[in-house]
C-alpha cells in the first residue's frame, strides 16, 4: 500500500556552476542564472510503502511522519536561500532534481522501518514541472 | 535516474463520431460528444522524461529544449484547432483522448533523436486530460 504526505515549503536557489563562467551559466540556465538567486514555493510529496499493522490498522503514524517531513526537510530548507544555507548545495547545483535526490537521502534512514520504506519523493518546482526519485538503482 | 514531468496546454475542438458506424449507433455510442458541429475542451498534458543528472548542469532534462519540442510538435498544430479537420492522423481515427494520447507519443517520438541525439534522457509517458475528472495516460513503449 502506498501513503502520501504533502508539505510544502519555499525558498530561494540560483542555478550555477561555478565550474563555468557566467556566460556559459547564462547559456545552461537561462534567468535561473541570476546571481542574485529567485525563489519558488515548492510542493514535496512523499510517499512510503507498507502494510497496514494488523491491531492499529495503519501503515505508519501520519504524526510521525508529519514530524520527520518538517524536521528533515521543512526546517532546514523553509525560507532559506538554499546554495548559502542548505548542505549540499554549496557543492551540488539545487536543481529540482538535485533537490529531490537529497529530500530522498534525508528522509530515507528514517523512513526505513520493519512495516515501510520510503517509495519515492516528488517535488514541485511549480505547479507545471515535478520532477520524481525512487532511489538510487530505480 | 529521474523523472521530470512537464505540464503543458491546449485548447481545441473535437467530435467523436467512427465512419465505420451509423449514425444512429454513433449517436449512442458518444452521446454529446457526436453532436455534428463539434465540441471544445482545455486540454492539459503531462510530458514525462527520464534519464539521470548531468554533472555539469544538475538537471535530467534540458526544459528549454523539451518546450520548443512539443510546442512545435503538439501545441501549435493542436492549439486552437479543430482536431477532426484540422490534423491528417484524425482523418482516419477517432479524436478520442486515447487516440489523442497516442498521437503525441508518436510525434514527440519521431522528433526526440533530432531535439535530444544523446541516449538519455528518453521520453517515459505522456497522459492527457480533456477535462480535470479523467486522464490517460500512454508509456512511450506501447507505441512504434
């Protein structure tokens, strides 16, 4: 059975590889470029596998994974200009795939249990572009 | 690998009516939506690509290169059009969604080499909704 949470938060990146010059940036990532950053509210689904516990009838506690969702992820990337203040991006550029790559790295030791595993992270860029991982090797 | 998936739209009219049937079987079969003048509908489609992170840009899928395709492909021909009249693949086959569906798959397919010459990324699906209540969706692997 597969059970998905939303959360939502919003943020600041500038797409950019330091590897390049700005030129060569401006060419790869049009205005998500601009130095100065831009920012978007982006949408995180989660979603987990499991079976239902045969005595609770639930999969995993919804409050629970409400807590790690806004611990993990909401806390640390909320209001934040994400190349500054969020590890990895100072190395990583946070793409929306990038970002869904570590949503997924972050949630997944927690997510990990005897009656779950985390199936896969969706990320909302904006409401026309998502972009989904369901792991490395998937 | 990742998946990133795109949402684009399109506004056009249609009728579903199969020439191989009667009128009135055409009538049961479609209900309204054989009315002869036609019909329109917002449609939303939903363009997914696979293929994983290029190191240098972070990204799966160049989105720039991914919009002027199915722009030129899907959105100018159909936008604004009337799909039976106006398009050579509804002459023979009904404007279903279904149909519909498998007629992107196909022109994004015949065009993906020249837009994308690497292996990856490759198109996944494509789903359609002619209205928000029912969508399909249609994997690039069912169609040549």
């Amino acid at each position: 059975m597969l059970i998905t949470r939303k959360v939502e938060f919003s943020a600041s990146h500038v797409c950019r590889n330091p590897q390049l010059t700005d030129e060569e940036n401006r060419a790869l990532f049009g205005a998500a470029a601009n130095p100065h950053g831009h920012g978007h509210n982006y949408v995180l689904e989660v979603t987990v596998e499991g079976a239902p516990d045969p005595v609770t009838g639930m999969v995993l506690d919804l409050k629970l994974l409400k807590d790690i969702l806004n611990r993990e992820v909401v806390d640390a990337y909320d209001h934040r200009f994400l190349n500054h203040e969020v590890a990895p991006f100072s190395q990583v550029i946070p793409t929306p795939e990038n970002i869904a790559i570590d949503v997924w790295n972050r949630l997944h030791p927690h997510l990990s249990g005897s009656r779950t595993r985390l199936h896969g992270v969706r990320i909302f860029e904006t409401p026309d572009l998502y972009v989904d991982y369901f792991g490395e090797g998937a | 690998m990742i998946r990133i998936t795109r949402k684009y739209r399109f506004s056009a009219s249609h009728r579903l009516h199969a020439p191989q049937l009667g009128e009135r079987e055409n009538r049961e079969l479609y209900g309204k939506c054989n009315n002869p003048f036609g019909h329109g509908h917002n449609y939303e489609i939903a363009v997914s690509v696979s293929g994983p992170v290029d190191a240098r840009s972070g990204r799966a899928v160049d989105i720039e290169v991914l919009d002027a395709l199915v722009r030129r492909e899907v959105l100018e021909p159909f936008d604004h059009r009337n799909l039976n009249e106006d398009l050579e693949a509804f002459r023979a086959a009904v404007p279903t969604s279904e149909n519909l569906g498998r007629e992107v798959v196909r022109r994004l397919k015949q065009n993906w080499r020249a837009a994308f010459p690497l292996p990856e990324p490759h198109l996944e699906s494509v789903s359609i909704a002619e209205t928000s209540r029912n969508t399909f969706e249609v994997s690039a692997y069912e169609i040549e």
